[in-house]
C-alpha cells in the first residue's frame, strides 16, 4: 500500500500512467497540431470484423 506522499511523487514522475490510451492519443494529436500550426486531421484504424 503507497502512502499519500508516495503516490505524489510517484504521479509526479509518471502524470499519464493511470490516463487511458484515447486521452494520450488525443493529447498527442493536440500538441502536433499546435506545433505544425494547422488543423491536422488524425485518422485512426478500424477493427476488422
């Protein structure tokens, strides 16, 4: 069991551990858009089925 202040600085060093795999991508996508300075339209694989 983690204490408070181990958890702290533990989410200190890794802030996207607990963040689900959309919102980094999202994040991601966001930050590359910003720096490229234009709308970047992402496009995302499909499931086969």
């Amino acid at each position: 069991m983690l204490k408070y202040t181990e958890l702290k600085d533990f989410l200190g060093k890794y802030p996207d551990c607990f963040k689900p795999n959309v919102e980094k991508q999202r994040e991601f996508d966001q930050k590359v858009s910003s720096i490229e300075g234009k709308t970047i339209d992402f496009i995302q694989p499909r499931k086969r089925k």
